[in-house]
C-alpha cells in the first residue's frame, strides 16, 4: 500500500515537474520568438529623420550622436560647450550639426528650436532626446542650501520640460518620439539633493506625456541607466563638492555629525 502511494506521488510529482519543464520551454521559445521579430524591425527611411539630442558634450549624449550619425540620421547635437561640440564634429559625419544650448536658458532654447526648424522643414523632428543633466550637488539633505536643490532641477527638470514644450510641435509633425534619460534614481531616492527628485520628476512628467501624445502617435519612452562612468558620476566632482557642502556647514552642524561622517560619506571605498 506504501509503494502505492509511493509511486502514485511520484508520477504525478514526474508530471509536475514536467509540464513545469515544457510551460518554461514554451515560454522561452515564445520570449525568443518575439525578441527576433522585434529585432529585426527596422527604421526606414533614414536619411529622411531628423533627431535632436541634448548634452552631446560627452557621455550618453556624445556616444548616442555619434552612433545615430553613423546610421544615417541627421543628428542635430546640442552642447554646452564649444569644445565639446569641436570634439563632436571631430568624429562625425558632415551631416551632422552641433548647436550651443544652455537648457535653463529660455531664449538659447528659442533660438535653437530656430535653427531645428530650418533644418528640419516640412518633415519635422523625428526625435528629440532630452539627456543633458547635471548631478551635484548630491549628499545629505541638510547640508544643502535651497540654492543646490534648484541648480539641479533647473536643468534636470525644468530643462527637460522645456525643451520638450518648445519641440513638440516640431515632432507632431513628424509623428516621432521624445525619449527622455532618467535614472535608477528615479525609482529609489539613493541620495539626498535635487537629483533624484529630479529624476522622479522626468519619470512623471514622460508617463503624462506619453498619455497625452499617444492621439497623435507620437511615442514617450524613458532610459533609466544605473552607475555608469559618465561625467555624471564622475566621484571625483561628487566629492570635490561634498566638501565644498561641508565646509560651509554652521560648526553646530558639523559637529551633530563629526569629522568622521564626511568619510564615511565617501564613495570611494
Ligand atoms: C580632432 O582630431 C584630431 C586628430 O585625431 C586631433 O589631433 C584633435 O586634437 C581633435 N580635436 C578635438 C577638438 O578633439
Ligand atoms: C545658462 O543659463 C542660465 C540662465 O540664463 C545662466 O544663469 C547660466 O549662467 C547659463 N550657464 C552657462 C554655462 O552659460
């Protein structure tokens, strides 16, 4: 009687596990499926597309600029710099064109939707990708001065907003996308100081733009990136910028946390 049931368990434990087995091969094989047919979806018509990305200085938006050059886009790069932009052209395409943006300045906004839309014409943007950003000042919360909360969502926020406000009609036209890079930072405020509340911001502001454009088939998407060696999270500004934060601390303050805690607060390890 034992041995019964003993091997009735084990046949329906064998039958278990196997239609386990095929439900997880058959999910694999369906995942497989559609991961090849979305991949072989192309972009037509490239020479066609106009796509404007920000913050193209270095980073992301140097690397993107230059890849989606090297597809045939017409990339149109804003940068902060001058030298950021020689450097950009340096390794691009002629079809390429850089522009000097400042995203908390309105009217450099103004005028560089002046130079797109001559660029652009009747076509329209195809692409706008909002990746300038800033991250210090970042560290505990009560070291910050409303001043360093603003520095941050200036141009992380309120940048990425506005520039967003100024293309749209530009990428209507097109029926193309805004992709806009927020953060991992974006789901866990990590840090104190207007990065992630920046983040959370985009995150938010891109889920009701994606509602309210959907009607006019223009797509929203975000990237949320984790640590990587960009300008961003460059350590050594972190830090330089934690001390500057500490030293203009009320000794009071300091003294609440010690000497020791500014180490501790030290990313390097
Ligand atoms: C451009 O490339 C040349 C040759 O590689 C290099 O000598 C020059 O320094 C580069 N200029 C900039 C601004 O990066
Ligand atoms: C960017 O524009 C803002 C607002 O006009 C200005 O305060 C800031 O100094 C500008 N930044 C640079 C690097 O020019």
């Amino acid at each position: 009687m034992v041995s019964d049931m003993e091997s009735i368990l084990y046949v329906v434990i064998q039958m278990l596990f196997s239609n386990l087995f095929s439900g997880i091969l058959a999910a694999v094989a369906v995942s497989a499926a559609v991961w090849c047919v979305r991949d072989s979806l192309k972009v037509t018509a490239i020479d066609q597309k106009w796509v404007l990305v920000t913050g193209c200085d270095s980073g992301f938006g140097h690397l993107l600029a230059e890849q989606l050059d090297q597809q045939g886009f017409h990339v149109i790069a804003t940068c902060m710099t001058e030298q950021g932009s020689s450097q950009l052209k340096n390794v691009t395409s002629s079809r390429l064109k850089t522009v000097l943006l400042n995203v908390t300045d309105s009217i450099s906004i103004k005028r560089t939707v002046e130079f797109v839309q001559t660029e652009v014409g009747e076509q329209g943007l195809w692409g706008v990708v909002n990746n300038a950003g800033r991250a210090t000042p970042i560290g505990p919360t009560e070291w910050m001065q409303l001043e360093d909360f603003k520095k941050v969502l200036d141009v992380n926020l309120i940048g990425v907003i506005e520039v967003t406000l100024r293309f749209l009609p530009l990428v209507k036209k097109a029926q193309g996308r805004v992709v806009n890079v927020a953060s991992v930072m974006g789901r866990l405020a990590l840090t104190g100081g207007g990065y992630c509340l920046s983040k959370y911001g985009v995150e938010s502001f891109s889920d009701s733009l994606r509602r309210n454009m959907k009607p006019f088939g223009v797509k929203v998407s975000i990237i949320e990136p984790g640590f990587f060696k960009t300008g961003v999270t460059s350590l050594d500004l972190i830090e330089t910028d934690l001390q500057r934060l500490w030293n203009q601390l009320p000794a009071e303050v300091k003294s609440s946390y010690g000497a020791e805690y500014l180490e501790k607060c030290s990313l390097e390890e």
